[in-house]
C-alpha cells in the first residue's frame, strides 16, 4: 500500500507499517471513527513490539500517535481525506494542527491562528500542534529548520509554558538519539555522548541536555531496542 514520497528513515519503518495496517482497515470500511482507529494503532504497534512516540508522559499516547497515522496517511500516501469521509472524520484534529503550523510559519500571530482554526487556545492544541511538526521532521517530510522556527514562534508567544517548551527540545534531542542507537548507528558511550552533544549545541541548549534515562525510555519503549544493547551504549566507553 505505501507509496512513499520521501526517503523513509528507517528507524520508523514499523511504526509506518503499523500506520498502512490501520489505514487499510480504514479505507476497507472496518474502522470508521477516531476510537476505533486509535485502538487498532496501539494493537497494531503492540503486535510489532514497538510504541508510540513519547518522553517522560505516558498520557494519551495513541491518541497523540494518530499525528504519525495521518502524515502516512496524507504525505506518505498522497491521501486526500475527501476521499473517503471517515477519513476526515478521524483527522479532523491532526488537520487543525497542521493548518496552524502552517499558518504560524507563514507568519501568523500564533495566539490568532490557532483560535481562528481551533476555536480554541489551550496547551494542549499548542503541543499538539509541534508534535505534528515533530513527527513530519523524524519521518523526512519536512526540514529541521522548520521545527526549531515554529517552536520559537511559540514560545516567544505562550511565555506561561517556558518549562515545557524547553522540555520539548530535550526530548527531541532524546528521540534522535534512541533513533541511532535504534539503528545501531550509535554503539557506545562516547558516540552517544558526541551525538547529545552535537544536536545541543545545534539547537542551543548545551545546558539543557535531556539525561540518559529519557533516551533509555525512549530507545526501549518506542523503538523496542532491547535492554542489553541500550545498557552497552550507555555504559561502555
């Protein structure tokens, strides 16, 4: 089914195969609203040994997850969610997301874009919204740069999250790192601490780098990367 449209990075390949399994059951008509579309993702993810994307918080998750479900959905697969309406129906929230970073980075005050496409302001729609750039970032679909202009867009914006917004940049320096060793392009301590390193000081956080713990979690409970290989990474020299 897949007809992917940019290089896929292969740390996601089964969480992109478990994606094509909930969108097929959409497309045949067996699932046909957002619960049962978020159940058959956390059975699908579960049958393949992997999880939703995450840090620190396990609340929500798939619900979260369905941003991945929706850019294979629409970037991935060239899907229009015309084309079948449970699919819009299904979206309807990740569409919003994508609308206001889109608007946001097209230099929209984010307070107004956000309460003109969800009617709503609330950190939850805000986060939401950079997870969604997030995840297009990590499957290929758009530039880095892009995540780094609409989180400081926000953050200049909502000054009241500060603390999460800075906690979002460790976790994403966390996840690209479970990717490597996911990968097993990173194989030691000293390769994982020049990686952490070299994306902090990318980014602009070298004081702010996420703790070992977090990529443990994150290497282990998105990616499946089996305890023994995450201790060798992070303890070997």
């Amino acid at each position: 089914m897949v007809c992917w449209k940019m290089p896929m990075n292969k740390a996601y390949k089964l969480h992109v195969d478990a994606c094509n399994e909930v969108l097929s059951s959409i497309l045949a008509g067996s699932i046909s609203n957002r619960t049962e579309a978020v159940e058959k993702l956390a059975e699908a993810y579960r049958k393949r040994g992997i999880g939703p994307i995450r840090g620190w918080s396990s609340k929500n998750l798939y619900d979260k997850e369905m941003a991945m479900a929706y850019l294979v959905c629409r970037r991935g697969l060239g899907l229009e969610l015309s084309e079948k309406p449970s699919l819009g129906q299904i979206f309807s929230h990740e569409a919003k997301y994508e609308d206001i970073c889109r608007a946001v980075l097209d230099g929209a005050k984010p307070y107004d874009a956000i309460q003109k496409i969800a009617g709503n302001v609330d950190k939850n729609t805000i986060f939401r919204a950079l997870r969604l750039m997030l995840t297009a970032v990590v499957l290929g679909f758009e530039e880095e740069g892009k995540l780094f202009k609409l989180h400081r867009a926000l953050a200049e914006e909502f000054k009241e999250y500060e603390k999460g917004f800075r906690s979002f940049m460790k976790f994403y320096v966390a996840l690209r790192v479970a990717e490597k060793i996911a990968l097993r392009e990173v194989k030691n301590k000293n390769e994982k601490e020049a990686l952490k390193l070299a994306m902090c000081l990318r980014i602009g956080i070298e004081r702010g780098a996420p703790p070992d713990k977090l990529i443990s979690l994150i290497a282990r409970e998105v990616f499946g990367v089996p305890r023994r290989v995450i201790n060798k990474v992070l303890r070997s020299g």
